[in-house]
C-alpha cells in the first residue's frame, strides 16, 4: 500500500536559498517543457514527448541534475498521459457526464510567481533522525536541510517532492513509500 508522509523543513538561510534556486529551476523546466507540449497540441501537432524530454533533460542536467531533471519530466510525461487517457475516454463516452472539459497540464504558477516545487527520486535522498540529504543535484551539488514532525511511515522509500508554501513562508517534504509499518501514537 502507498501512503505518503508529509514534514515541514527548517532550512537555514544559505539551505533555502539552494532549496529556492533547486524548487525554481524545477517549476522553470515543467513549465518550458509544457509550454513546448501545448504549442505542439493546441497547433493541431502530434505532441512528441520523446523529442521534447531529449531536448529538456539537455538543457536542466547540469544545472539541477540529470536525475532531478528526468524526475520533472516523468512527472510530466505522465500528467500529460493522463490527459490523452481523459481524452479518449471523453471520445469514447467513458467519462461522467459531470465532466465537461479535459484540459492538457497546466503551468507551475500561483498566480504570475513561478510555483517553488520539486520531485526527487528515491535513490537521491536520505531521511536521518532529523535530516534529510538530497544528492545529484548538479551546479546546486547536495542539500542537507533539517526537518520536524514525524516520519511515521516504513518500507520502500519512494519519491520525495518538495514544496512551498507561499503563503505561509513554510516548505514541506511529501515523502512516498511501500508502507511495510506504521507507527500510530509513536508506536510501531
């Protein structure tokens, strides 16, 4: 079963910067490549998402990590699977009626601000008692940044996404795993 943890970082001033310039350059590279898939779909093209995660994962390996890079544009890739999936099912009559419009992936923004938010995968992270320590992160090398609350969560790690929370001022780590136990009231 998956279930996902959530802790807040305390990041000090030179962690948030990176964890910023790592969170922007994330938004940036989603929102380019999305940018290049809608221009490709709303020009009646077929939308090559091969060709454009080629391009994109050139372009971000060395400023956010090759990894990190083909995190995003996984994730994209399968945001934009998910709304060919809609389309087709909206063709063929599969959808609820209540649903009346499938739109493609949208852009990682609030507002005009550029969404902070990142996904990291599962070998390019390490939860410590109360750390945790991102790697392979390109010109921003690693990250260290303490956290609070509690994992509650054990079994196969899965991807970690980071966000921000403009509102508040506060980042937060969305931790996934295989859940094999869980604590409940600190008891395992």
């Amino acid at each position: 079963m998956k279930r996902t943890s959530i802790v807040s970082l305390i990041p000090d001033k030179d962690t948030e910067a990176k964890l910023k310039a790592l969170c922007s350059l994330s938004s940036k590279l989603w929102n380019e490549v999305n940018y290049s898939r809608r221009m490709q779909f709303f020009g009646k093209q077929k939308v090559d998402l091969k060709t454009t995660y080629k391009e994109f994962q050139e372009k971000y390996k060395k400023l956010i990590g090759i990894v990190t890079a083909q995190q995003v544009l996984n994730k994209n890739n399968q945001a934009w699977s998910g709304f060919f999936k809609e389309l087709k099912e909206k063709k063929d009559g599969g959808l609820p009626g209540f649903i009346k419009k499938v739109n493609p992936p949208g852009y990682k923004k609030k507002g005009k601000t550029r969404e902070l938010w990142v996904v990291i995968r599962n070998d390019q992270y390490e939860i410590m008692k109360s750390k945790i320590i991102i790697k392979w992160l390109g010109a921003i090398g690693r990250i260290e940044v303490e956290y609070s609350g509690l994992v509650h969560l054990k079994g196969k790690q899965g991807t970690l996404e980071i966000h921000y929370n403009s509102d508040t001022k506060t980042w937060y780590a969305h931790i996934s795993f295989e859940v094999e136990e869980k604590a409940v009231r600190g008891v395992w």
